[in-house]
C-alpha cells in the first residue's frame, strides 16, 4: 500500500499531520489564550475544560481528550491555529 502513495501531492496533509503531532507533544502553555483571544469567556471555559483533562487523563491524553471534546467549528479554528502559529515541530524530509 505505501508504495502506491503518492507523498508529492500529499505534502501538505503529511506537513499538517506533522505538525499537530508535534504540537500535541509539545503545546505552548498559552495556546488556548492565543486561539481564542478574540473570545475571552470561551477561552476561559475552554482552558478549565483543558485542565480537568489534564488532571484526570495526565499529559499523555489530554490532548486527544480536549480535541475531542471541541465542536467542530472549535477543532477547525485549533487545528488551523496550529498550521498557522506552531512551528517547533521536526521537519519530515526526503518524501
């Protein structure tokens, strides 16, 4: 199957998925502060959401957990927020 990938038309998609790993592994503490600055309350709710994650599930699952708790409007703007504003990921070469 992976010989049949065509990763050249894919580079964004691979760069995005890159990038969200690398985030989720290692997200800026005021990430929900910057996404939603133009929000404040939802910011705030979003943040104690985020915590309570933190602290049930630990760092290993918060992540997935708060991304998957997010409307679908949410998860876009934070998934774009990231392509746009993360850039400490590892970059992928040589596809």
């Amino acid at each position: 199957m992976i010989e049949n990938f065509n990763f050249k038309k894919s580079t964004k998609m691979i760069e995005g998925i890159n990038k969200w790993i690398f985030f989720a592994m290692n997200y800026p503490h005021d990430f929900i502060e910057r996404c939603w600055e133009d929000d404040k309350n939802l910011a705030r709710h979003l943040q104690a959401k985020f915590d309570y994650y933190y602290k049930t599930y630990g760092c290993r699952a918060v992540m997935n957990t708060f991304f998957c708790a997010l409307s679908g409007n949410n998860r876009k703007r934070l998934m774009t927020w990231v392509i746009e504003n993360y850039n400490d990921e590892l970059k992928i070469t040589n596809y």
